[in-house]
C-alpha cells in the first residue's frame, strides 16, 4: 500500500508516492493475509480503500484527517489486528475501530497528517485529566479509597491509560526545567518584579510539593495498584502477600504526607497565586502585561516585532500556567478527599472544576493577544516610550516568489506574473497573503513610519538593516537574504507615489501648447542606496521613477487633437514598458524593477493591553 503525500518544498508543490516499506498504515495480523498476496480460499484477504491516500497541502502547525476502509474479502475472519503508523512522523492515526475482522467485513481507520510531534502541553493535559477524573467524583482520583479501588477493581485498560497519562505529563515536567533558564533570563530584564518576583516563589513551592509529596504519592498508588492486582489475580488477599502488604504501607504514608503538606494554606493556595498574578488586577496590569511591554520597548527592544516575539510571550505564559494547572491537579486529588467527608461533595468537585480549572484558564486564554503571523514585522514607533500598543501599527510583508525585481507597467495586464499588481491581488486572494485581504503598496508616509529614526547608530546601512536579525523574519517566503541580495541590483522598493515629474506634456502638430498630459504613467521607488547611512534618511533616500524613461513632453505628428493625445499615451507607455525590459517568465528570469514589500495596519493587539477583562 503507498499513500499519496503533498509536501510545500520552499513554497513549491510537489507530489511524492511513498512506498509502504517508507510510510505506510500496516495492519499487523496475527494469521491474515494482506490483500494482493495470494492466499487459499478460506484465508483472511486485507486491503485498505483508498489506496493511495491523498492528504494535499497542509498548512504547517495545522493537521488534516482522512479515513481509510479495511476490508476483508477473504473467506474466514482475521485474528487479532493491530493498526500501526509507520515511517514519517509527521502522520498518526486518530482512530481505530478494527479488532478482528470477520470474513467480507469492513471497518474504518482515521488517520492524520500534521498533527504528530505536536504534543499537548501540560496545561492542556492535566485540564483534561482532571476534568476527566472529576467527572466521575471521587473514583476518578489516584489518592483516595474509592478512586483506588476503583482502579484495582476496574479493567487493566483503565489502569494503563491513567499511567499513560501521568507519564505523558512527568515527562514534560522535565521541558519544564529546561526552559526555567530562558524565563529567568527574561525576568531578571523586567523592573516590575510585583508581578514577576512572587511567580517565581509560587513555582519552587509547586515543584518542591511536587517532587518531594505528590510524586512518590503517585508513584506509591501506581506500585500498591500493581501489586495488589498481581495478588487477586493469584487469589491472595493483599495483606497475605508480602510485597503487596508493603507497598500498600509505603502508599499510605505518601499519601497522608502529602495530604498533610497540600493542607497548608500557602500551598492550597498556589494555583489562585499564580492565576490573580496573570490576570490583570485593579490597575490593569498583569504579569503577561508587564511582558508584553517588556518585549515592545525593554532593553534591547528594537519596535520591530515578529512571530518570535509572540513565541516568547506564549513561553512565559506557557510556562506559569503549566504550573498553575500542576498546583490544580495536586489541589484536586486533596479536594476529592478532602470532601467526601462534607455533604454533596461531587456537587463541591464539580464546582471547583468549574471555577478553578476551566473558568481559571478561560480567563487567562482570553487575555492572550493574537500570535503575529509567520514571515510578517510589526513596525512599532521609534522611541521605546511611544510603544504601547500593535494595533493600528504597520504590518509588513516580504515574499520574494511575489515581490522579488517586480515591475509596475500601467499599461501591461494586471494579472501578469512578476508585477505588483499581480503580487498584492495573489497576497489580497490567496494563502500568500496569510488569510488577510488587505495588502497595499507603501505610501512614502509608510517608509517614513519604518526608517525615520529607526536605527540610531550612525553606521548601520541599508544592507546591515535588513540582514540584521531583528528586521523581517529570515523564514519560508520571506528570506531576507535574497531581499538583500536583490536590492544590491534593483535599490528600490516600490511606493505608491506618483512619478516624478508626475505628467508629462503632450504637443500637437504645429503648436507650442499642449493640449493635454500623460498622468499616472509609471510609479516610484524609494531609494535605498548600498552605502547610505539610515541615519541620514530620508535625505539620501529620494524617491525615483521607475523606469525613467528621461521624457517630459512628446509632440505628435498630428494636428487633430484626439489624436494627438493617444500618440502621447501610446508613446509613454511604449517608452515605460521598453525600459523595463524583459518581463521574464520565472522566478530566476533577469528582469529591471524594484522590491515589492507589502503592508497593512493591523486590526487586532499582538501583545497584551492594560484594560481589565471583565
């Protein structure tokens, strides 16, 4: 069996046919037969429909999911079946409803491209978790007699999939550690430590409740469970077998030790500490606020935001709220105890899962800004003081399959490829566009909000600017490499400015008026010489009709007005398109024209703002 795969290969289309042996949905059979191997009569005969299976382009982060039908038209049913994803990672199977296969019977397999390798992270997980075990009141806890016995008493199924579980969640514990030295990083350039200061006392004393009493409690359980299965399944009470005796008193001294430590009022409180700090409080600041503000005009803010901004925002939120939802958990298993002593106490669960899980993290989900596309830059004022807020700010857009040498002939088709009109409908209509449809050519007023005392060193060029790190993302379509490459042939970006002179004078025969102009012949570039100092801008970065076709005024061979005017016409539009020369066909056709850089105003906040969410 192949399965029919679109990869996005550096912005290109390309279908590859990857054999089984390489990627393949296999059907591991305990006795069957897969289809297309000869077998007798009374064999199990497999074979999947569709086959191939064509996911199409998947936009990246994002995952598609198909079904596929196992079919057996063999004369006798299968033995077990075991339905496993094989080769690339980037494809997982959702869903599977095929145990055995009776003979000429089908059944059905989800499958999915682009979601496998993007794991959940912890918040998302224990929410679920606990969301789950409160579902089912007490039973559906670890630390309590009846969610013990629930799970000794209960299928291995359920065992297995709560250690699944909590082993999904211990292990991300571990990336937790690892990005503790990015945050402290980050914190220590923040003044407002009100905010960051106390985030950071809450989670060493949710680790250290975590590693020093829950854990082992957990781990306890999980060992007691284990062996108190093992002895029922040998038809033994637990307290006459040794290990089993054993492990239920390590579990029980766990147990009441980190009961005892989860009952301090400082460390009940821990998951509420950590939420009121993300929240914004009466002044309307937050921690996320103070952040946001941080990465928009802090030390070693440039104004220049990008995609990577909005990661290190998601980070630090990431990062607290995956502990907060860690002190939940532990709150949970104590509470789940700790009111089956008290009247209603599924009524009481489910109302803490309610406020303090999902109310809890609906809030703080809602004070999350929109992430800043891929490829794009938010262009924030020059000074760090005037920086507090991305909407209404400028968005820019750099991709070179569009905007690389492009042409902006007024006579030519708009939809010519390799033309800035061409270029802003693909970004208004298609993907390119990043789901906007709103792209324009920069004003001069644009180019000035971007350079006009962006770079205060007296030494950065043009060419230091656009290859430094903090100017356009150096990603997918947007390589800055090539824009800096390009503009050492081409110097210009496009602008919407009329050209310079802006008409041009139109003569008949016999007379020395004209009688008419040629407007809106051709368009302007801005500037951006190699060696020019941005210091200097926009002094020595004038604006410059492209082409220029060096004419001011055409006199027709005719006395008839009309006449006369579309000689006029004709002639500089005949004189534009000739000096721009060929128009080139692809991507690497030498064409004359300048760099189409896109922008837009943003219509939504990219960072946190201080207004309280009611």
């Amino acid at each position: 069996m192949s399965w029919v795969v679109v990869v996005l290969a550096a912005g290109w289309r390309r279908r590859l046919f990857v054999p089984a042996a390489l990627l393949s949905l296999v059907a591991v059979l305990l006795g069957a037969v897969a289809g297309g191997v000869a077998a007798r009569p009374r064999e199990p005969v497999l074979a999947f429909s569709p086959s191939p299976l064509d996911f199409d382009a998947v936009i990246s982060g994002q995952g598609v999911s198909q079904t596929l039908m196992l079919t057996n038209s063999g004369g006798s049913g299968s033995s077990a079946l075991k339905i496993v994803v094989s080769g690339a990672s980037a494809f997982n199977l959702t869903s599977d409803t095929c145990r055995r296969l009776g003979p000429r019977k089908s059944c059905r397999h989800s499958g999915g491209k682009g979601t496998q390798g993007i794991p959940d992270k912890i918040t998302d997980l224990i929410v679920k978790q606990v969301a789950g075990m409160a579902a089912k009141g007490a039973a559906g806890f670890v630390l309590n007699k009846v969610g013990l016995g629930a799970l000794i008493d209960g299928s291995q199924a359920n065992f297995d999939a709560l250690k699944t579980r909590l082993d999904e969640i211990s292990s991300q514990l571990t990336d937790l550690q690892r990005a503790l030295q990015t945050i402290n990083g980050e914190l220590k350039q923040i003044a407002l430590n009100q905010y960051t200061g106390p985030l950071e006392d809450y989670v060493t004393a949710i680790k250290n409740l975590y590693d020093l009493h829950f854990s082992p409690a957990v781990d306890a359980a999980n060992n007691f469970v284990q062996k108190d299965r093992a002895a029922i399944a040998d038809g033994k009470p637990c307290d006459q077998v040794t290990t089993c005796a054993e492990a239920l008193k390590a579990f029980t001294n766990h147990r009441d030790d980190f009961w005892k430590a989860e009952s301090e009022v400082s460390n009940e409180a821990l998951n509420d500490d950590i939420h009121t700090k993300l929240m914004p409080d009466s002044s309307g600041n937050s921690a996320l606020i103070v952040f946001g503000d941080f990465l928009m005009g802090g030390r070693g803010s440039t104004g220049l935001l990008t995609s990577a901004d909005s990661d290190r925002l998601f980070a630090f939120y990431d990062y607290f709220s995956e502990y907060e939802a860690l002190a939940v958990w532990m709150k949970a298993e104590y509470l789940a105890h700790f009111f089956s002593d008290l009247p209603n106490p599924e009524e009481k669960l489910r109302a803490f899962v309610d406020k303090q899980i999902r109310g809890y993290f609906d809030l703080e989900h809602r004070e999350l800004p929109a992430r800043i596309p891929q490829e794009t830059v938010i262009s924030l004022p020059p000074q760090s003081t005037d920086r507090t807020i991305t909407k209404g700010q400028h968005l820019w857009l750099w991709n070179f399959k569009l905007g690389l040498d492009a042409q902006w002939d007024p006579s030519a088709s708009p939809d010519h490829p390799f033309t800035v009109p061409a270029g802003i409908t693909a970004l208004n209509t298609t993907a390119a566009g990043l789901g906007f449809t709103d792209w324009r050519v920069p004003s001069k007023g644009d180019w000035d909000s971007l350079f006009a005392g962006r770079v205060p060193s007296n030494s950065t060029t043009r060419a230091r600017f656009w290859l430094d790190d903090n100017v356009l993302p150096n990603v997918g379509n947007s390589n800055k490499t090539i824009l800096a490459a390009a503009l050492d042939q081409h110097p210009h970006v496009w602008t919407s400015q009329p050209p310079i002179p802006d008409r041009v004078g139109c003569l008949r025969k016999g007379s020395p008026l004209y009688i008419g102009y040629v407007t809106d012949y051709a368009h302007t570039g801005l500037s951006l010489p190699l060696t020019a100092l941005l210091a200097n801008y926009p002094a020595k970065f004038p604006l410059a009709t492209i082409p220029n076709i060096g004419i001011s005024e055409v006199r027709a061979p005719t006395s008839n007005s009309a006449d006369a005017l579309k000689y006029c016409r004709d002639t500089v539009a005949a004189a534009v398109t000739k000096a721009f020369g060929p128009t080139g066909t692809n991507i690497t056709s030498v064409r004359h024209g300048a760099q189409l850089i896109a922008t837009r105003l943003t219509t939504v906040n990219y960072m946190p703002v201080d207004v309280p969410v009611p």
